[in-house]
C-alpha cells in the first residue's frame, strides 16, 4: 500500500525511490513498507501493554498512550533507531536524523487535527518529522490516522499567530482555530489505511489526527517515533512567547539497549556520540 514506487535495497542500504522522494515533498507524507520483523511488532504490542493501565479496558470510549515506552520496553526502543527507518530520513531530510521521543497507542486516539510544528519546531524551519507504525492491521473502523495532504505547505502558525496565549491550557482553542483552518483553504482529509508493519511518514507542518473509533471493541496498536535532525536548534512554539522561545536540549534515543548504562542512567537519553564515550569508558565497546 506504500505511495510512489516500492523503496529497494541496494547494498543492504534502505533506499527511497524518486518517485517516494516527490511524493513527500508534494503530499507532506508517505506510506513505506520498511519490511520490519512481526516478531519485533509483537513484542512491542505485548510489553508495552502493562504501561497503559486498564483504564482503556474498562471505558470503551477511553483512550490511553504510553510516552517514551523505549525506556522500559528495548522494543520500543529497537524500532525507533531501526536503520531503514534513519536510512529514509536521512535522504528525505539529508541531514543526520535524532530520534528523540516515543509514544505507543493500544488503541485509537480520535484526536482533534494539529500540526506537530506547534509542539516540535527547529529553526531553521521544518527538520522534524514523525514515523508512525502500524503494529497491527489498521482500517476504517479501529480508528485509523486522519491526515491532509498538502497541509504541510501552509504557514507554520505559532499560537500568537492564531490569537491565542501560551500554555497548554489554550490547546483546544488552538484545535479549534485548526478546525477554522482547514474550512478555510478547504482541505480534503484521508485514512491511513495500512497494514500491520506499514508506515507513514509525515512532515512537521503536516495537519493530522485521529479518526473516530467506529468500532470501540477493536485495538489500533501502533507507534509513533518523532525524530529532530542535527544542526538545529530546537524549541517548544506552544509554551513561547514572542522574543522569549522556550529552547529544547537535543538529545537522542540511544542507538544500543539501555541496560548496558548505568542504573543512574537508565532512564535518561543520550546523545550518541555520549553513548559511545560512555560505554567505552566501562569498558563495554572499543
């Protein structure tokens, strides 16, 4: 189901098309078939479960997110550094790709559309991207992604621009002004159907959400990485003010399995080239 041309190995190296190339540059996103291993899907849909709670399991109509799961499920964690994946990213963007957050779904999110530029933003402009996977096969009834091509062109809107404040608590007013937004240049959504292991790539401006649960009885597993690129700086728009931007340190998921760090840094991201310097300092690589 992947849009443009199939992606190839050459030389074991992960490689985009032309055709994949355009297509996210004219859409804002697309859908790839890494070839990820279902074992490694399973295994992700499994340990991550315990850390949603039941509170999902005993409201149909709720739902439920484990945020940075890959510090306690290496899975997790395998997934978001996974080479084909760093491999695309690095021809989409040429530039060194930092994976930096994880966030895993059991269920569907029927979230309002939003841009993860009001979230996530890097001067200069534009150097984030998520990668979301279906864990699971995923169609129009279990809560799909909700997205509108093209979205990613339009103006990156901070919530000054929207007449709004800072802060988290004018986050649905700021959904609300999205909504306002997509009447207004008349934008046409679409599903991400996909199959399990499939994935879509979606640019940092690009307006996207969750669509309604018309089966509530039905699971949507699924994970999303959110990955910031080298030479930028990086800072929060929804908590910034005009002259003051609330600045984010750069740091990176780990490229090797957390137990190999000390227990005081078990829970903390590394950069990679720290990794490094710090395994071989114990001895632990050369």
């Amino acid at each position: 189901m992947s849009t443009g041309e199939p992606a190839v190995m050459a030389n074991k190296r992960f490689t985009l098309s032309p055709e994949q190339l355009r297509t996210f540059s004219d859409q804002g996103l697309l859908k790839v078939d890494f070839g990820f291993d279902p074992q490694l899907l399973d295994q992700i849909v499994t340990e991550v479960r315990p850390h949603y709670g039941t509170a999902y399991e005993q409201d149909p109509l709720a739902t439920a997110r484990c945020q940075d799961g890959w510090k306690k499920v290496d899975a997790v964690r395998q997934l978001a550094v996974h080479d084909s994946v760093l491999a695309a990213l690095r021809m989409l963007m040429d530039r060194e790709p930092l994976p930096f957050q994880t966030l895993n779904f059991p269920v569907g999110t029927s979230q309002y559309p939003h841009s993860d530029s009001i979230h996530f933003h890097t001067i200069p402009a534009g150097f984030m991207v998520g990668v979301w996977v279906a864990l699971e096969n995923i169609d129009a009834e279990n809560g799909p992604l909700v997205y509108y091509p093209g979205s990613h062109k339009l103006p990156y809107f901070s919530m000054q621009d929207l007449g709004l404040g800072p802060g988290y608590s004018n986050y649905h007013a700021y959904e609300l002004r999205i909504q306002d937004l997509i009447a207004e240049h008349g934008l046409q959504s679409e599903l991400g159907l996909i199959e399990k292991g499939e994935a879509i790539i979606w640019h940092a401006n690009l307006l996207h959400g969750g669509a309604a649960r018309k089966d509530v009885t039905r699971s949507r597993h699924s994970q999303v990485t959110h990955y910031f690129f080298e030479d930028c700086r990086y800072y929060t728009p929804m908590e910034s003010r005009p002259g003051k931007l609330c600045y984010r340190k750069p740091f990176r998921i780990p490229s090797q399995p957390d137990f190999s760090l000390p227990p005081d840094l078990s829970t903390r991201a590394l950069p990679v080239r720290a990794v490094g310097r710090l395994l071989r300092s114990l001895g632990l690589r050369k």
